[in-house]
C-alpha cells in the first residue's frame, strides 16, 4: 500500500462510539432538566453536577446506587443516571428541606 493512498480513519470503535452517544445523550438531558453541569470527564465516565440538581434527581428517583460519603465541610454524593457516574457535593451549612428536619433527642 503505497503511502499517498487515502484510507479511512477509524477513531472510534463500535463499542466507544455507542458510549461516547450515551454520554452525551445524558449531558443533554441533565442539561434540558436544568441541572449544571460543572465538570465533564468522558474518559472516567463522570459528569460533576450542583448539588440541587443532585437533591432533584434523588428526590424524583431518577439515580441508583447513591452513596454518601462525609468530607470536610460537605457530604460527597455519587449515584449512576443512565449509565453515567454522577458527582457532587453538599455543604454540611447548606439548609435542608423540613422534610429531613426531625426531633433531636441528646
């Protein structure tokens, strides 16, 4: 084959190109939920989102496998939508809904 020949490229392989299509499927309908995306990590397989748009999905059950992991100053959520990894964090400050409010017994 002579080097001046023209030869198709092929970047993507069947099963990366079906999961770069859901990855971006899912960026579109977080977005089209108005959830903001902050950090977008196609190679990871993870999109960082706000926290209210978090404490949206978990509220409509739109997530699996959430887990919650307490940090300095904030809880770290991770959960799956659509395939996707989902990240974000909670200030411990930040005010809750009533619903979560209880009586505290010391």
């Amino acid at each position: 084959m002579s080097a001046t020949e023209q030869r198709p490229l092929k970047v993507l392989t069947t099963d990366h190109r079906a999961q770069v299509a859901n990855f971006n499927q899912v960026c579109r309908e977080l977005q089209r939920l108005g959830i903001r995306l902050h950090r977008i990590d196609l190679v990871g397989n993870r999109l960082a989102i706000a926290h209210e748009g978090g404490r949206f999905l978990v509220q409509q059950r739109q997530v699996l496998g959430l887990t919650r992991r307490p940090t300095a100053g904030s809880a770290f959520y991770t959960a799956q939508f659509q395939g996707v990894t989902l990240e974000w964090r909670e200030p411990i400050s930040y005010a809750r809904p009533e619903e979560w409010a209880g009586i505290t017994k010391h």
